[in-house]
C-alpha cells in the first residue's frame, strides 16, 4: 500500500535503525501486514483484539507527548518543536525525538488503519474499531489547523526563521532536476550558531510537511472508511472550518496537497459509499 509521507527516516537518519531494531516506516510496514493477516482470519474477534493491541502504545505514547497542550495554536505547535532555542546547541536531539514521537505515531496510526477491511462484507464492526481514531479527530483538526496557521501568519515566526515557509531544497532539488539533498546533520544543530539555526530551519520544515501530509491522509480516512464524523455535526463543523480558514492563504503547493491528499479522495471516497448526502 505504500508508506505514509516518505517515512521519518529518510534522508535523515531520524527513523533508521540497526540489525536489531526496526526503523518506523518498517514497523509501519509490520503493522499493517499484521492487521491484513487479521483480515484473512474471518474473525471479528482476532481483527479486534489485534487492532487494539497495535494501537495501545500509540494511544500512550500520544498522552505522554502532551499533543493536546502542543497544538492548541500555531505558537503552540512551535515551541511543541523547540522554536527557537530547543531546536538548536544541546536540546536539540531532545527536540528530536520529541517530534519523532508524534509523527511516528501518525505514520504507524494511519497503517493500521490502511490494512483493516471489514469481514464478510459487513462494514459495522469495522466501523467499531475507528473508535480510538475518532476519539482524536478533535486533536487532529487542531494540529492540522495549527500547521495551516504557521504558513497564514508570518509574525508567527521567529527573527531568522522565516526560511521554513519557503520551499526547503529537498523539494526543489526535484523541480530543478538536480539530486535530492538530505538534511544537515544533526551534529551542525548541536553546535548553536548561524548555521545552527539555518539547518534547523530545515529540519523544522521537514517535520513540519511531514506531519501536515500525515494529518491529511489520516482525516480523510477517518472520514471516508470509517464516518468519522457522521453524525457530529460538531466535528463536520470543525472539519469545514480547518479547510476554509486555510485555502485563501495557502501556498500553491499546499493547495496542491491539500486537494491530492484530502479533498479529491474524500469526494470520490464518500460519493463511492453513498455518504455525500448523509454527510
């Protein structure tokens, strides 16, 4: 089925592993194939059990990452991210694994989610299991709203920060047809500094593209196989808010994720179940 947004571990060193230990884009992968394996049961009672035993620690560690508490606002979510002076000199690795914790849960939350289908054609209990995942549509609404807000209010930023709104040279390495960068290394943070700083910045946008790109493809899947919102019209509501506050001041680019990641297949997804009308 693909990985969720490139994996953390790519370019970077941020999710690689060794022999003994599985990188999360790997454990993504396990998971997901657990879950399928689950599917070829018939079993609602293993599919169930299975699912919430993969979903327990990423339940936990979402509580001890205090998510609630990084992404109450776009200033939130930046100090959340160690903006400014945990991103760079000996915090930095700290700021690290912070960040990795949350988008490693995204990534692994929305490959357990991808591999379940519902048993014998009978979509209820599958429905059943979306529980934990709407439990967090509220949290996930406003960190994807918080991440809009960085790019719609430049003031947002701190001096010497602004570079994360621009796109980083990773994404126009592409555009230019030149080879794809990997990221500074994380020794260059450590030091402090200008450079320090100039590196962070695109260690900042990374992250920060990441977890927008996993946030779309994890709402719209809440949304499309498992009505998430239906019958929330509280949720429905926060859902079209989170949209139409961000689209005038979007990027292009962003846009452009916005309408391949979420809008094109929530339409497609909901007219194919016959939820257009009921949502």
């Amino acid at each position: 089925n693909g990985g969720g947004g490139g994996g953390s571990g790519v370019g970077s060193g941020d999710g690689g592993g060794s022999a003994a230990t599985l990188s999360s884009e790997e454990r993504s992968y396990v998971c997901e194939a657990l879950v399928v394996l689950s599917n070829a049961s018939g079993s609602h009672e293993m599919q169930s059990a299975l699912m919430f035993d993969l979903l327990a620690p990423l339940v936990r560690e979402w509580e001890m990452c205090r998510l609630a508490e990084a992404c109450g606002s776009p200033q939130a979510l930046l100090s959340f991210a160690g903006v400014p002076s945990g991103a760079v000199g000996p915090q930095a690795l700290a700021t690290r694994r912070r960040r990795l914790t949350l988008t490693q849960n995204l990534e692994q939350l929305l490959a357990i989610y991808r591999g379940a289908e519902p048993l014998s054609g009978d979509p209820a209990p599958l429905a059943a299991l979306a529980e934990p995942l709407r439990q967090r549509m509220p949290l996930l609404l406003q960190l994807t709203a918080s991440i809009h807000g960085v790019w719609g209010n430049a003031n947002v930023l701190p001096p010497g920060w602004d570079l994360v709104l621009q796109p980083s040279p990773a994404q126009r390495a592409p555009l230019l047809g030149a080879p794809v960068p990997t990221l500074p290394a994380m020794t260059l943070l450590l030091q402090g500094g200008a450079e320090a700083v100039a590196a962070a910045t695109e260690h900042l946008a990374h992250w920060l593209e990441q977890t927008r790109e996993e946030c779309y493809k994890l709402i719209c899947m809440a949304c499309v196989r498992y009505g998430a919102i239906e019958g929330s019209p509280n949720l429905l509501g926060q859902l079209g808010s989170v949209v139409a506050a961000a689209v005038g001041g979007m990027q292009t680019r962003h846009l452009a994720l916005l309408a391949r990641l979420f809008v094109q297949p929530l339409l497609v997804g909901w007219r194919a179940e016959g939820r257009g009308e009921s949502a």
